[in-house]
C-alpha cells in the first residue's frame, strides 16, 4: 500500500503555547500572523493538514508551509522576514502602542481618534499614523450599524427560509414578499442641472412633498420576476388585495411559499381567514430585524437606486409611473439573485458576531 511521506512530529512547549493563543486572542494581532499561530496550535493538537486547512478555509500548502517553518525556527518562523528598503525608524513597540491605542482608547476630546490627534498623542507622524492604520486595517473616522435579532426561533426561521432557497419544494412557488411603503414623490424647488463634461448632474437640496405610495412586492427567487402592486394606502385590506392578485396569476396546480416579515398587516383576522379558504398559500416569517434574509429586500434597493433616489415627480402619479416602467422592464428580462449561504454559516456568522459584542460590552 502506498503512503505519503511521513510528516515530521509538531511539538509546542507551553511557552510557546502561550505566546501562540494570544497572538490567535489579541485584536491587534494581525490577521496573516494569528492566522499562522491558529494552524500551528490545531497541527500540535493532532489534526492533519487536510483537516486544518478544511476548518480555516486554506490550502493544504498553506499548513503544510507554515508547520514546517515552526518546526525549523520556532515563533520566529512565523514572523513576516524583513523586506529590502530603507532601514525602519519606527519600532515595533511604537506601531503596537498605536493600534493599542487606537483600538482600546479615544482621545478626551472627541469620539474617535484623527491621524493629527493620534501623531500628537504617539509622537510619529500624521502619514505614519496613517501608514499603520492602513497596515491594520484601521478606519476610526467609520462607524457602521448593527441589530441583532432577538427572535427565539432564530434558527428554526433561517433554517426554514434558507432551505426554501436552496432546495425549493418540488409543485410549488417561491415569492419573497414585503411592502415598499411611503415612496415620497419628491419635486424639487428647482429644475435639475444636466450632467457635462466634467460636471455631475445638480440639483436642489429641498423640495415639495406630493404624497406617498406604496409597492406591494412579490420576487420569484426562481425567474426573477416580480408581481407588483400600487396603493396609496398600506392596510390588511391592501395587502389582502395583493394576496387574490397573486392568487390569479399563479397557475391553479402550484403551491404557493410566501417568505415575508411579521408586520401587523400580516396577521389580521381577515388574513388568517382567507389563509384558511386558500390552502395552498404557506407564510414563512422572517426573524425579527432579519429583513437582509429576504430577497425582496434587496431588489427593493435596486428599484430605489435605478428610479426612485434621483427623480425628481410633482404628483404621486408621476411617481408611479417610472416604478411601473422598471417593474415592466425587470420581467421581461428577468435576472434572480443566487443564494450561496445555508443556514449552518450564517447561523456561525451570527454566533460569532454575538461573541464579538458580548465582549465589546464587558
């Protein structure tokens, strides 16, 4: 029987142990070099390459490169070599006190730190500052928003809407359905100024309000196409509307999934009776604040970008019209979005971010 070629033994001291998990635990550690310490740690734990490098989603060169480095050199083998160039003025103690520094404090006077707040505060310079940041990765003038779902059946709903996705039921339709709901039609106080050469197209800061609309939506995840509707209203009455619309245009022999979220005007007594006459139908809820697991969403967004964010409508019919154009030009050439994730990573995604503000918090 054939083999490979036997792999020399990994041994880690517990000193080098301890210098390997908090290199892998620090956040200013880099990514490449806690990276190297988590292959490390997993191949002196017995795993082979081939399984290593499956759980950190690299190659099996990768492991097999940097075993062997810390098998040769130690922790030093793991350091990125030094590079041809002007010699450093910049020591390593100085660039970890600025990540450190960026990291785990602000400035007393102000929320986050500046390049020029932060090359007073270090001694170095503001483009050095800058140069380290970009290094690490650093955006301190950033800041981003985050929910996180609260719903107790977070992972029976993802399971359930990712599985639809990913292997929809044989007879049956899949719609992702939402509400886009008080679409303003917004005239500015002034004609817009066409783009030229050189110039962006400009227009007023204010406007007029002319009223509001709603699109009731529904995507099919299998062609892409989108059954619409228009109401200046957004009530049961109108969403039940939109259910009998659906109803008629989807083929009498096909069952119909509805993935949609736990708005109020889904759950009125007139929709559960006509739910009840209409077997067929079959809601799936979104988590709460989970509206990104609907596709509907995202096609939404490109309706916005493509035709609402930048026109310019003195009525709300005038409003209506450009959304009746793009819905009639999204069917007849229709495009569906492709679902990669399943639910087992988005589910690790959310364990992890989890862990990230629970120790964010402490």
């Amino acid at each position: 029987m054939l083999r490979g070629r036997p792999k020399p033994q990994l041994l880690v001291s517990p000193e080098d142990r301890e210098h390997l998990l908090r290199w892998r635990r620090r956040r200013t550690t880099s990514n490449g070099l806690a990276r190297r310490a988590d292959i490390v740690l997993r191949c002196a734990d017995g795993l082979s390459n081939r399984v290593v490098a499956a759980q950190l989603q690299v190659s099996d060169a990768t492991v097999g490169k940097w075993r062997q480095r810390y098998i040769s050199r130690g922790l030093a083998g793991l350091l990125d070599e030094p590079r041809c160039g002007a010699p450093r003025r910049i020591t390593d103690e100085q660039v970890e006190q600025v990540v450190v520094r960026t990291l785990e404090t602000k400035p007393a006077n102000a929320t986050h730190w500046t390049t020029r707040s932060m090359a007073e505060a270090s001694g170095l310079s503001d483009t050095s500052v800058l140069r380290i940041w970009h290094a690490f990765g650093l955006q301190p003038h950033r800041s981003e928003t985050f929910k996180l779902s609260n719903d107790p059946q977070l992972v029976e709903k993802v399971r359930d809407i990712v599985g639809l996705y990913l292997h929809p039921p044989e007879a049956a339709l899949v719609l992702c359905v939402d509400e886009k709901s008080q679409i303003q039609a917004l005239d500015r106080t002034q004609p817009l100024l066409p783009m030229r050469p050189g110039i962006s197209e400009r227009q007023t800061h204010d406007y007029h309000r002319h009223g509001t609309t709603t699109l009731f939506a529904a995507l099919d995840i299998g062609s892409g196409k989108v059954i619409g509707d228009l109401h200046r209203r957004h009530r049961s009455t109108e969403f039940l509307s939109f259910l009998q619309r659906i109803d008629a245009e989807v083929p009498a022999d096909l069952d119909v999934h509805l993935v949609l979220d736990n708005y109020g005007t889904h759950k009125t007594p007139s929709i559960h009776r006509w739910l009840l006459r209409n077997p067929r139908f079959q809601l799936h809820f979104t988590p709460t604040y989970s509206s990104w697991i609907n596709q509907v969403e995202r096609w939404f967004g490109l309706l916005t970008e493509c035709q609402i964010r930048r026109g310019s409508h003195h009525s709300v019919r005038a409003l209506e019209d450009p959304i009746r154009v793009y819905l009639k030009a999204n069917n007849e050439h229709p495009k569906p979005f492709t679902w990669v994730k399943t639910a087992d990573q988005i589910l690790a995604s959310i364990a992890c971010f989890c862990v990230a503000t629970s120790e964010a918090g402490h």
